[in-house]
C-alpha cells in the first residue's frame, strides 16, 4: 500500500477487505431500497465430457434480473447455446416476478446477440477502454408474474 493509502496490486489482507466494503454496501443498499433480498441465478451447460460448455450468472433483486455473465466456450458459439443460456434466465427471472432483465456489454463482445434478444441500449460509456464503447442494456418483461 502506498502512504496515500491506495493500492495497484492488491495484497491478500487487502483483497479481504476490499470485499468487505463490497458487502457491507451491498447490505447498506439492500436496506436502504426496501427491494427485497437478492437471489442469486445460475444456469449452465455441459458437454459429452462434462465439461463446461456454457453458463449464465446473475441475480434477482427488486424487480430486475441482473445478468453478471454470460460465457459460451468459443469452439461452441453461435450454436444457440447463448440464446438457450439467455431463455433459461428470462424464465426464471418471470417465475421469480422481475419486470426487466439487465446487463452491460461492450463493443468487442456481444451488442448485436443482446439486441436480437429483445435487449435495449439504456447508457453508454464511450471511450471504455480505448476505443470502446460500454453499454448498458434493459430488456423489458411485460408479463412477469408474481410466483405463488
């Protein structure tokens, strides 16, 4: 750490408490919004080896699906696997009563397979990183349902 109090490469004991803060404002926000707990969500895919061929990660949480991730093995893609992957995730996020699924993306991953999923462009953030673009998508669900 430098005598500024600020680090570029981050110790383990630093590491712990940079994921502290995260937690501890993660329970502040939570608190505070009176949204509800977070759920967490995970679909994936294996292959004939039991291999990891695909997977979605996110979360549930006042409404909205978050989607962290979504990775396909590139000997796999444009196969439909993202779409599937993608499906799985909107159905469960209906069944749990969210109204948008969100995520962000940037230039040089995925835009065009969000926006052929129904996913709008809601922010960007030019110049992230480089000559990229950052975007924030929404893609809204109309008939999401409360689950019994």
């Amino acid at each position: 750490m430098r005598d500024d109090g600020t680090s570029e490469t981050l110790t383990d004991r630093e590491r712990e408490l940079a994921g502290k803060l995260v937690g501890l404002l993660e329970e502040e926000n939570l608190r505070a919004a009176g949204a509800g707990e977070m759920r967490e969500l995970l679909a994936t895919e294996l292959d004939d080896d039991r291999a990891l061929a695909g997977g979605v990660y996110g979360w549930t949480w006042g409404g909205t699906c978050w989607i962290e991730a979504l990775w396909v093995r590139e000997d796999l893609r444009r196969r439909g696997l993202g779409a599937r992957l993608m499906e799985a995730a909107e159905q469960e996020a209906r069944r749990r009563g969210c109204h948008q699924l969100a995520l962000d993306s940037h230039t040089y991953q995925a835009p065009d397979f969000y926006r052929r999923l129904g996913f709008e462009v809601v922010g960007e953030l030019p110049g992230f990183p480089g000559r990229h673009t950052k975007f924030l998508f929404r893609k809204r669900l109309g008939d999401a349902h409360t689950p019994g």
